[in-house]
C-alpha cells in the first residue's frame, strides 16, 4: 500500500543563485535577469557589498594592468609631513636616484612630504616614477614628481600592489601608515609569503628605538627570533642603503 507522504515528508523546492542554494523563505520572489532588466525600483544596491566585490575587483585588474611590465622596482615609504627643508627629504631624494641608477622604478604611496621626495629622485633620474594613491577624508592628491599615477579606492588593494611589485622596501621616518606597511611586510617575510624581500630601514636615531624593544621585549620574551631582527637593515648611510638593498636583492 502506498504510503502518503504528509507535509513534512515533502522535499523542499529549493533556488539556485549561483554557488549558493536558497530554500523556504530565502527563495527570492524574482530572478537575477528579472532584477537586471527591470529599471523600476531603488538604486541603494550600488553599495551593497556585493557591489563592492565588483569594485575591488576592478582595482585590482587596473593596478595589475598598470604595473604588469614595470620591471624591477622598490617602494620607498616615509611621512606625508616631512618638509622640503628636512634633512630626511633630501636623504629620499637621493636613495631613489641612485636607486633609479641601479635600474629599478621606485614606488610610492604619492602623496606629499618623504614620498614626493622619493618621487622626485626617481623622475629627476629619468626613472620609472610611480605614486599609488589613497582615497583619504583629508586629500592629499599626486604629488608633481609622479610619472605613473593610480589612486585606489580600498587599502589593501594598495598595499598588494606595493608587495607585489617592489623587490624590497626603503623605510624613512614616518607614522601609522609608514609602520602598517612596514610590518606588514615583516609579517609576510616571516610567514614566507613573499622571500628574498629586503628591507632597509633609514634614520638610525629615528628607529634605533624600536629595533631595541623588538629585541629587549619581543625576542625576549619569545615572541619573535632573532632571524626576525636580522631581516632589517639600519642605517644613515645614502649609499649603504642602496649597495645593501642591491646586493640582497640579486
């Protein structure tokens, strides 16, 4: 005798959007074409995370484009307020040119101060001068030095473009964002996300202090090795700096 299957036992119609399977009252009442080609309605879902997506996205493929056949570069970091009359402006200045002199393009975040200062070097060399900008709620705008200029939308798309295209790092003295990229840097070396990426820090005066609570406080205290400490280089030296970046760059 057939058994009557009740309500309960009935499988559930269920939708599918893409990867993702809805069932009972997550089944849309519309189609995704349906939703496309109909004009009508609100407009609030151009800031839906799922929009978003596409944006990132976008950014993405236009660094890529951009910064495909840029060949050897190295991203130089320092503080948008560092003045033209700083001694850490000239030292940026220079690093970049000979850097320029040793064939590699020089990258930096575009805006005023250490990276203009980055910035002119390379171009004044006849360098590759790029400047990767930031959507900030202070403008900062591309510095005049910049040759190659894309601004960004999303930080971590930036920060991708600066790994995935420098062989190393330049740190001048600077702040938050100096120190952001600085460990992220450190921490993708460390987790060998990224290898053979040197970095050099410049202004003994200025970072002698944190290269000795890493070793005081973090190696101390277990939570680093020393292999850690020896992936920075220190130095006051212009052409110290550049022989070091080359030569642990080849």
């Amino acid at each position: 005798m057939a058994h009557d299957m009740t309500s309960a036992d009935q499988p559930r119609p269920d939708h599918r959007k893409g990867p993702v399977r809805l069932r009972g009252a997550q089944r849309p009442t519309s189609t995704t074409d349906q939703r496309l080609l109909d004009s009508r309605g609100p407009s609030d879902w151009v800031h839906t995370d799922p929009w978003r997506v596409l944006r990132i996205q976008s950014e993405f493929v236009e660094g890529f484009g951009a910064l495909a056949e840029l060949g050897p570069a190295v991203s130089i970091f320092g503080s948008a307020r560092t003045k033209p009359d700083d001694p850490m402006y000239e030292a940026g200045r220079q690093i970049a040119a000979k850097l320029c002199g040793e064939g590699y393009a020089v990258i930096t975040g575009g805006g005023p101060g250490a990276m203009e200062a980055a910035n002119r070097g390379a171009s004044e060399c006849g360098g590759v001068s790029v400047g990767l900008g930031i959507e900030l709620p202070h403008e900062q705008g591309m510095n005049e030095w910049v040759d190659l200029g894309i601004n960004f939308r999303y930080f971590f798309v930036r920060k991708t473009m600066f790994v995935k295209y420098a062989q190393g790092y330049v740190v001048l003295p600077g702040g938050f964002g100096t120190m952001d990229e600085l460990f992220e840097a450190l921490t993708l070396v460390q987790t060998q996300k990224i290898t053979s990426f040197p970095i050099v820090l410049f202004g003994t005066e200025y970072w002698g202090g944190l290269i000795d609570w890493l070793r005081t406080t973090m190696l101390t205290d277990g939570k680093i090795g020393q292999p850690d400490i020896d992936m920075l280089h220190l130095t006051d030296d212009v052409d110290e700096a550049v022989a070091w970046f080359v030569a642990k760059d080849s």
